[in-house]
C-alpha cells in the first residue's frame, strides 16, 4: 500500500508541473509529432506542406543541411524521394519516438525535445528477416500555436547519436 501511495504522489508530482491549459498542449504537441514521424513514414514527406505540421517559416536540418521554409523542406522531400526512386529504390522508413520533453516558452510556444530510432530498409513488407536500426537522434524542436491555434513545428533538428553505414 505504501508503494502505491509513493507512485501516485511522482505521478502527481509530474502532472503539477504544467496547469490544464499546458496539458492539453502537451498533448497536441505530442500528436503533432506522431503527424509529423507518419507522414515521412507513410508517405516519404512528400505531403508535407498539406499534412499542416510545418509552420511557414519553419527551419529544419535534414541529413546535415539546413533548409528554411515550408517550400523548400518540401521540395528537399520531393529531391531525396526522387534520387533514391532513380538510384537504390525507396526505403521503407519507420521512426520510433520516445522520451518526449516539452517546456513551454510562452502560451503559444514550446521547446520540445524527443530520442528517435530511424529503420530503414529497401523491399517490401512485411519483412522476415531482421533490420536493425540505421540510426539514433536526439532531436530538438521548436513548435507554435499559430494564429488558427494548432500547434506547429517552426524548428527541427537533429543530432546523430548512433549511426550505421
């Protein structure tokens, strides 16, 4: 019974740290994420800019270049899909999301930060031999509520802890 009461009070300890306005954010943030990793997942981003997880100006480093606006991240999913098309073949590409952190700058303003587990591999599915993964991040992410009040990623960076040549 005492260890019950003792994982309730952490469990409160962590919900007080953000009011009900904030919870609910947190909440849409974390949806906005999953948006975000389906897409790329589903659909290799090339509907990026109409999925609606992107801000306008939204700043992105993606496989060490850093792209600037919603166009343009756009066109670099457009550019990536078309190479492998032409080369090797389209991966099937699935990410994990996990540890997910969210701090909040202002109402309308989050920092995020989340570990993420990148497989990849050419074929089709279901595969029935093992893939391991290509690639672990520590991902940082800046996201707003804009003027529609949905939450949006206006930046998304990633830092390659482990990788797999």
């Amino acid at each position: 019974m005492c260890e019950t009461v003792g994982i309730y009070r952490e469990l409160v300890d962590v919900m007080a740290k953000f009011d009900l306005q904030q919870t609910v954010a947190v909440a849409a943030i974390n949806q906005l994420i999953g948006e975000w990793t389906q897409e790329i997942d589903a659909n290799h981003g090339l509907s990026i800019a109409q999925a609606n997880v992107l801000t306008t100006d939204c700043r992105c480093k993606l496989l060490d270049q850093r792209i600037e606006g919603r166009d343009n991240i756009t066109k670099f999913y457009n550019e990536t899909y078309a190479q492998a098309k032409a080369g090797e073949g389209v991966a099937v590409v699935r990410q994990l999301v996990t540890n997910l952190r969210v701090s909040f700058i202002s109402e309308a303003e989050a920092k995020v930060g989340f570990k993420l587990l990148l497989f990849a591999k050419l074929g089709k599915v279901p595969f029935s031999d093992y893939c391991e993964p290509v690639e672990v991040a520590d991902v940082s992410a800046d996201c707003r509520r804009d003027a529609d009040g949905d939450w949006r990623i206006s930046m998304l960076e990633g830092t390659r802890i482990f990788r797999r040549d």
